[in-house]
C-alpha cells in the first residue's frame, strides 16, 4: 500500500498574490483622488482596495494528520451530497460533495488528501450561477485528479460560477501535494466538487458550513484500500 508523504504545508501571505493585480489599481485610484482632492475617487478606490484584499486573503490553516481523513478543499456551504456516474475522468459510480462559495468566502483551494497530481485540466464553458445543478457539467472548470493514500484517487473539480470569471491553478502534472496545500482559487463567487470513491465514508451533510484545510470532509479506511 503506497501512503504518500505528508510534506509540510507551505506558509503563504496574507493575501493571494494574483489578488495584488485588482488590489493595486484599486490603491492608485485612491491615490489618484487625494492628488485631485476628489473625495468620492479616493474613497471609490479605497474601497475597493479594502474589498479586494478581504476577498483575495488567504489564512493558515491547521490541517490535520491523521491518516485517511479527506478534508474540505473549500470554504464554504455543502450544497451537493450525492452519488454520481464520474465517465471522463474515473468511469466508476463515485460519491459527490459540492461546496458553494459565496464572495465573502476565503476562494483559495487546497488539496483534500496527500498525493500526486495525475494530471489538472482546464475545460472552457458557461458561467451560469453555481448552486444550479447544471454548472457541474455546463460551467468553465479546472479539473484535478488526485492518486491519494492507499492507491485512492479522487477528483477535485474547480467551477466557475456567474460572477467567476477566472480559475488560478497553482499546480502542474507529477506535483506531489500535501494535505491542505494550496491549489489555486477563483475569482468571485464559485463552487468546487470532490468525487470520492463509494467506501469513502463522508462526515458532513448538506447545509454544512467547511473551512478548506481544516474541515474534515469524509474519511477512508487504509485497511481496507
């Protein structure tokens, strides 16, 4: 049985840096309007610097250890628990948890297990709201597949939602991840989906609220891999 190893999680800024590219025009804006002594410039651009750096933060997490958990990829609300044919990716019968991120979530993605990246995809499409169930398969997405502990794979599937316009990978093919390190993020508003093979044994339920890295998602039994 192959285990992978548990490589410390890398510590980051306060702040995604792809957030730096909204967060500076919005302080020039600001500076531009005490320069013109323009009360609303410099408070329109005050304020959307204060937006971007809340929405762009990207906080430690304390992820936990122990072998076989699976935990959140994602901050947000479960809204999908259910059992779906995965074809493209898998072509088995797999176990779904879809988490929505409203814009007042922290949006940076981490990994759910231990593992390699077997490969991650982008694939274009729509942007339609992401609670729909349709997004799933309609809206652009960056699809992950995972081989995690115990030879398990799994997928992790980013999706743009309506006000999502942007997936930020931070990863590549034959990257080797620790639990919790970071993926990537989106830009607005989204969801993201976890395919978990069927023995996998979930520990949320719909309505839950998840913290990425830290939330335990479900749990496998190694043992029995």
């Amino acid at each position: 049985m192959k285990t992978p190893m548990q490589a410390p999680v890398e510590k980051q800024g306060l702040i995604a840096s792809p957030g730096y590219r909204f967060i500076l025009p919005a302080a020039g804006v600001f500076l531009l309007g005490l320069a013109l002594n323009s009360t609303w410039l410099a408070l329109l651009g005050l304020l959307g610097a204060g937006f971007f750096a809340y929405f762009f933060r990207d906080p430690e997490r304390s992820v936990p250890q122990e072998p076989g958990l699976i935990v959140s990829p994602a901050d947000g609300k479960v809204v999908v628990l259910d059992e779906v044919q995965e074809g493209k990716f898998l072509g088995r019968p797999m176990r779904r948890v879809g988490i929505f991120m409203n814009v007042f979530d922290v949006h940076v993605n981490r990994s759910p297990v231990a593992g390699t990246v077997v490969s991650s995809t982008h694939q274009p499409g729509g942007f339609k709201a992401a609670q729909r169930p349709e997004a799933s398969q309609a809206n652009e997405q960056q699809v992950t597949l995972l081989d995690g502990e115990g030879d398990q794979r799994l997928l992790v599937v980013q999706i743009a939602g309506l006000l999502a316009r942007r997936i930020i990978s931070y990863i590549k093919s034959g990257q080797e991840l620790a639990r919790g390190e970071r993926l990537g993020l989106i830009c607005f508003g989204s969801r993201v989906d976890v395919y978990l093979p069927l023995g996998a044994e979930v520990q949320v339920k719909v309505g839950d609220r998840v913290q990425a890295g830290s939330s335990i998602l479900a749990r496998w039994w190694l043992d029995a891999a």
